[in-house]
C-alpha cells in the first residue's frame, strides 16, 4: 500500500476536459439525452468521493452513498436546462447541493421511520434508466485497489478536525476550486493564508492515514 505522505497528496482522478462538459450541456439542454449521460457520468466519481466525506462514518451506517450520487444524478437530468456551466467547480457544486438535499430527505425519512416503526431504514436504490455507466481503462483489480485506497483517504478526509482542513481539501483537491475563490470561501484574509491552512490541513491528513496504516 501506498505511504501516507503519498494518499494525502494524491488528489482526486484528473477532471474531464471542460469544454466537452460544455458542449455536452448545450446538447442536453436540446434534449439530447446521450449527451446528458455522459455529461453527469463524467462527474459521478468526484461527486461520489464529495458526498462519502459530506455524509460521515454515522450516516454511511444508514445512507448508501451510492444512492444518494445516483438519485442526485437523476434529479440533475431534470435540471440541466437552466444550467450554465463555467468551470468544474461550479458543476460540482452544483451537484452537491442536490446531493445534499438528497441526504437530507433521506436522513429525515430515517429518522421518521426509526420513531415510527422501531426499525432501520432500508434504502432502495433508484431509478438508474437512462444513466450509462461510465467505461474505464483500469483491470478490475486495479479498479478495487484504487477503490480501496479512495475510500480510505475519503473517510480520513471526513474525519479531520478543525472543521476548516476538512473544507479546505474539499474546496481545493476535491471542487477543484481556485485558490481565490478557497480563500474567499474559507474567509481567510489572503490567498497566501489558505495556502496555509491547506499546507497544515493536508500535514494532518497525512498523520491521520498514518495511523490508519499502522493499525493492526
């Protein structure tokens, strides 16, 4: 397995060419739906990895993070119309605020079911017509290797403390944002502070996988 120093700073797969993306919204919104699906498959790995570190180890327990990125996507299909893409950042985003009101809606429905009926929720998964599944050029073992490493480097990212390292990896490695708009984001005062911030942010990912590595 890879050394922690080597995890922390592997950021997530190389995003797709942009102007593909752009082409391919302005074919969606024609109604073309081939050019839809490949749009939203394009950034269904790195919505995926935003919403495992958005829902945390206690909602994994109950929520199915594959769920939430596949109702997102649909719910996104529908949306596309009024949809203006600038930059990855600003699709991703996009995304996860659908995302996010998914986990709430789920969330919510367990909470109602545990006090109604005593029992955990059991998530079904949606409605997949129409989305194709995204080819890869990877074997499937090393599919699983990367998977593996992914999720640990997903749930360690979700797990740092103060709150601000946690976001600014977000913003940086996972949005892809630029570095103005991280520190506008992050309300640091200059671009040079959350440069910063992301310095010791990832110096404590990189003690967090360490630990992780060294557990029996």
């Amino acid at each position: 397995m890879s050394r922690p120093d080597e995890l922390a700073s592997q950021p997530p797969a190389p995003l797709p060419e942009l102007s593909r993306s752009i082409e391919l919204v302005r074919q969606s919104q024609a109604g073309n739906r081939e050019a839809c699906n490949e749009l939203l498959e394009r950034y269904r790995p790195r919505l995926l990895r935003i919403v495992r570190v958005k829902l945390g180890a206690e909602l994994r327990k109950h929520l199915d993070e594959e769920d939430v990125v596949q109702e997102a996507l649909l719910i996104a299909s529908t949306k596309l119309v009024s949809f203006e893409l600038r930059s990855h950042a600003g699709i991703l985003h996009w995304l996860a605020r659908i995302a996010e009101n998914v986990i709430r809606q789920k969330r919510e429905r367990h909470g109602a079911e545990k006090r109604g009926a005593g029992r955990e929720l059991s998530l079904h998964p949606g409605d997949t017509t129409g989305l194709a599944v995204a080819a890869s050029s990877l074997s499937p073992s090393q599919q699983a290797s990367r998977a593996e490493l992914e999720e640990l480097v997903d749930a360690t990212v979700e797990e740092l403390e103060p709150p601000e390292y946690r976001e600014v990896i977000l913003q940086r490695d996972y949005y892809q944002e630029e570095w103005e708009d991280v520190r506008r984001v992050l309300d640091r005062p200059t671009v040079a502070a959350a440069q910063e911030l992301y310095r010791r942010a990832h110096e404590r990912l990189k003690e967090r996988l360490r630990k992780h590595l060294d557990r029996p």
